[in-house]
C-alpha cells in the first residue's frame, strides 16, 4: 500500500516540479516554471481586467500555462524542429497541443486569421485614395530596421533575425507565418510581443505622433472621400492577388486568403459565407491560434536572453515603423500643399482598426470637429498588404 502510494505522489506534478530528474526537460528548473506561472498570471491579468488584445491574449496564456504544468506533456516542441516533420511521430508521441499545432507548423491558422480579417475589412478608403498604398509601404521601415539590428547583433541567425524584424509590421498571423518557418523556437517570445504591442498601440504611438507633428498639421482637415463602386471592390482583391502573385509569391498564402475574404463579402452574392468566416470560422482559429502559440513558451525556451532582446527589438521595431509611417505622411503632405493629415501616417502598421482609431482620436484631440477615421483606414489596409508583402519577401530570400 505504501508503495502505491510513494509511486502516485511520483507521479504529481508537485514531485516533478521540484525534482529535475523527474521533470520534463522542456519545463527548465523549478524556479523557471515559477516565473511561467507568473507571466502566466501577468497575461491574464491583462486579457480579462485591462482588456488587451483578450481574444488572443487569453488563449496564449492559457497555452503557456497548459504547457508549463509538469508531468502534463501536452506540447513538445522538438517534434516541429528541422526541416522533416515527423507525423507519425506527432500522432503516435505527442499530446493534445501538439495535434493542434500542426495547423501553426503547416501554416494553416495564419492564413485562416487573414481570411477572416479580409472579410470583416472594408477596403474602401484604400481604394477611393491608393496613394494610402505609400504610406503602407513607408511602415514597413521598422521591419527592416529591426531585422538589420537582430543581424547586426550577432545573437540570431539570419532566418530568426527576419522573424523578429516582422514585429514591425504590427500583424500577429503574418509574424506567426515567418516565424514558425523560420525560426520555430522563438515563436512564443515572438507572438507574445508582436500581440503585446498591437494591444498598447493607444500608448506606443500618441507620443511619436506628436514628436513628429505640428500643432497645425495635426488641425488638417481633409476632404471627403469619393464614393467607390461595387465593381471597383470586386475587382480590387482579384487584381491585388494577381499582382502580388506575380511580384513576391511567396506572399500569396497570405494576400490571396486576406483577398478572397473580402471578395466574399463584397461580392453580394456569398452573405452565408462571408458571416461564417467573420464569425465562427474565425473565432475558432483564433482559439486554436492563441493556444498553440502558448504552448510554444516553455521555462527553458523562454526564459533566455534572447526572449529579452526580442522583446527590446520588437518593440524598437513598432516604434520606428510608425516614424516610417509618419514621415511618408508628411512628406506626402508637403507634395500635395498641405492637404493631408501626417497623423493618418501612423495607421500604416496594419493593427486594423485600432491603428486609425488612434489617428482618429489624436486628431479630435486638437480639433474635436476634424474626423480623420476613413481616411486613416486607407493607410491601415495597406499596412495589412504591405506587412504581408514584407513576410513573403523574407520567405523568399530564406
């Protein structure tokens, strides 16, 4: 009776944590796991009371915590690492997490999101003013800053220097894509920041706005947009896939999922399909999305250096691809004799649309009557096609 009772208490998770031996070697020491379980505290601190990203923040903390729990071997990250995939190792030897990452390792989740965000997207602004399209490309500075500067630093190889430079493009699903080919063991440091920052975009970015604008550009009130055709939002997402397709393809996965989206819902004639990738389609990728990429964060993966300086260059990376954005703006104001607002620079990250609220609500903050948000939206959109366009340039040089 004793033994049975020595083996089952071998068996706790409270044995395994505080003895090496018996612990899964993923987990790290004790301490580490510890210090998970308190970032997993600080996560879901910020999902439910603060309100930061909850629909990913949520899930990703839960997967760091399902994955950290010792004895559990729910996730083990070395079955995704190489460049052969082993499925039957993955369904004979892994667990319930590593089943659901599959839809991360083969990039299905990624481009499930986009799908999703194209339907719920409205491209209209971009459309009725493509010079937006300028100001999407020039955000996407910070991109390739960052991806010099993890270069530069000699810690990272090239491949993981691109995952980490694409924070800047303030796109998760895009970020994930790059990473989980490039560099699969930095994806949990990865889309821990680049999701971090899309949620404290109100806070990162009012104060680059106001550094780099007057007080009389910020008053700038620009005419209304023109109003655009059905035909027109049809035909855009078809032309954008083809000419993305023939420039950068390894950027279609993304744009023709981000495109196809929207055609569903402009196209007047798929309401059925269009509401169910809005809506069940896209919640259900979005927990196994968050779930998974949590379960990536493991103490002895996580808990390094390099998670630090990922972190420290994410968010160098957010910062200057809204000065990128800016300035496009105001130079763009400056050929046109002072007939565009520099704050729309800012929503050329592609957080859709919390990028051109904060365009919005810096504007009204100087002139309550000027609304800025439409206008905003162009860059915004074009930041989501650009950030895709930066991540297929990668893949494609890797």
């Amino acid at each position: 009776m004793l033994e049975k009772i020595q083996n089952f208490l071998e068996t706790t998770g409270i044995y395994r944590l505080f003895n090496p031996a018996e612990t899964d070697a993923s987990n790290g020491a004790w301490w580490q796991t510890l210090i998970m379980f308190l970032i997993v505290a600080v996560l879901v601190y910020l999902a439910i009371v603060k309100k930061f990203e909850p629909l990913l923040l949520l899930p990703i903390a839960i997967g760091m915590l399902l994955t950290n729990l010792p004895g559990a071997n729910m996730f083990h990250l070395d079955f995704f690492i190489g460049e052969e995939l082993s499925f039957s190792q993955v369904l004979h030897n892994g667990g319930l997490l590593d089943l659901l990452y599959l839809g991360v390792k083969l990039g299905i989740y990624p481009c499930l999101i986009f799908m999703g965000i194209g339907a719920m997207t409205d491209f209209s602004p971009l459309i009725s003013n493509p010079k937006s399209l300028l100001i999407g490309a020039g955000a996407q500075l910070g991109v390739f800053v960052a991806f010099s500067g993890a270069l530069l630093s000699g810690v990272y190889t090239p491949e993981q220097a691109a995952a980490i430079g694409i924070i800047g493009g303030a796109d998760g699903p895009t970020a994930i894509l790059v990473t989980k080919t490039l560099a699969p063991t930095l994806l949990g440091a990865i889309a821990i920041a680049a999701y971090s920052y899309m949620a404290l975009i109100p806070m990162i970015q009012p104060p680059f706005m106001k550094l780099l604008t007057t007080k009389k550009e910020r008053q700038i009130k620009m005419t209304t947009l023109r109003q655009v055709s059905k035909t027109e939002k049809i035909l855009f997402p078809i032309v954008v896939t083809f000419i993305v397709g023939l420039i950068v393809p390894d950027a279609v996965p993304l744009v023709g999922c981000l495109m196809f989206g929207n055609l569903l819902n402009v196209c007047g004639v798929t309401e059925r399909l269009s509401k169910t990738v809005q809506n069940e389609l896209m919640n259900i990728v979005t927990i196994f999305l968050g779930i998974t990429v949590g379960a990536t964060a493991s103490a002895a993966n996580f808990l390094r250096f390099e998670t630090v300086l990922i972190i420290v260059l994410g968010l160098v990376a957010f910062c200057i691809s809204t000065c990128g954005g800016l300035i496009t703006a105001k130079i763009m104001n400056w050929i046109s004799g002072g007939k565009i607002n520099p704050l729309i620079g800012s929503a050329g990250v592609s957080a859709v649309p919390m990028a051109a609220r904060v365009a919005q609500k810096v504007g009204q903050e100087e002139d309550p009557s000027n609304f800025l948000l439409m206008h905003a939206m162009g860059p915004n959109v074009a930041g989501v096609i650009g950030s895709a366009v930066a991540a297929g340039v990668f893949l494609s040089w890797f």
